[in-house]
C-alpha cells in the first residue's frame, strides 16, 4: 500500500469510530461485510470504487467527501501535484480529486478508464449529489437507470434521478473524462 492508500485505511476506521460504530454496524449500514471492512481498515486490501461509495454512503459522505477528508487538506487551492489518483485495484478505474473541500458545494474529479474497464455504482452513491460527466479523450459509454449514452470528446451528460450507473470503455483506449458535482 501506498501512502495515500494508507491515510484511506487509517480514515475509514476513524470515521467508523467517531461514530461510535463497531464493525458490525458500519457493516450492516454499509451492505459491506465485516471481514472486508477489517480487511480494509489494517490495510491488508485496497478497497474497489463500489465498496467505497457504499462505506462513503453509510457515513453520509459522497466519494469524494471520504476521499478528501482521508488526504486532510481544506486550503483553497489544491495544486496539480498535490493531486492523489487513487486506482480501483479490481477494475484500473483511476480517480483523482481535482477540487473537494468540505466548506465548498462543488467537487471536480478527474477520471481514467481503462481499455475495456467497466465500474458500476449503485444508485445509493447518486442520492445526495446532482453531477455532469465530460469526455476529454477515448470513448465512454454509460448506462443510467436503464438508458444508455455513447459518448466522445467534449459531450456532456447531466444525470438523472438516482440510478444504478455503469461506466465502460468498450474501447481500445484509455478514456479520460471529468465529473463535476454538487451536494444536494
């Protein structure tokens, strides 16, 4: 594990703990089993986007709250080198924080999806947040509560009502793409 994949064990058990909740319960909340939130917390597995946004959700935090809040930086400006990528170790999917701050209604996140790679969020992660999805290089195709967008560089699309969202690159190219999103 890397130092930032380190700070993210370390915060999910903090966070866990500021509540006062044991394993179990953080379990039970987060649909995420006991074993591989101890697991996660020891550092002994990185977690994958999915088992992230339901532990994130089960905090009453988005992604991207729980990422930010692992790196520990409220300043204004969030310098390009001072940028954490975190990669889903099962899927390459890679995210990277380019704004979040806890004080501020918006958050960009730069995005990397793998040739072939396929993430699929559950619509819990969709609850408390309105967001925009731009292509900036590759192929991104999307599906949203059983509606499906093929999209390319420049095109943009605003979600829905929260839904179950799959993103993948059925492509032979990495797909880079930018997600802006508010708190609702």
């Amino acid at each position: 594990m890397d130092d930032s994949e380190r700070r993210l064990a370390q915060h999910i058990r903090r966070e866990r703990e500021a509540r006062g909740w044991s394993l179990s319960e953080l379990a039970a909340r987060s649909d995420v089993s006991k074993a591989a939130i101890s697991k996660i917390e020891r550092g002994e597995v990185s977690p994958t986007a999915g088992v992230l946004v339901r532990l994130a959700e089960a905090f009453g935090l988005t992604l991207a709250g729980l990422l930010v809040r692992a790196e520990g930086d409220e300043a204004r400006l969030q310098r390009s080198g001072d940028q954490c990528w975190w990669t889903d170790p099962e899927t390459g999917y890679r995210r990277r924080q380019a704004f979040a701050r806890s004080w501020h209604p918006v958050e960009i996140v730069d995005v990397e999806l793998p040739p072939g790679g396929r993430v699929v969020l559950p619509a819990s992660s969709y609850s408390r947040i309105r967001q925009v999805v731009r292509v900036t290089q590759g192929r991104l195709r999307l599906s949203e509560g059983g509606e499906l967008f093929d999209l390319g560089p420049g095109d943009c699309l605003g979600f829905g009502a929260p839904g179950e969202v799959t993103f993948s690159n059925e492509s032979d190219a990495p797909c880079f793409y930018l997600v802006a999103l508010t708190r609702s």
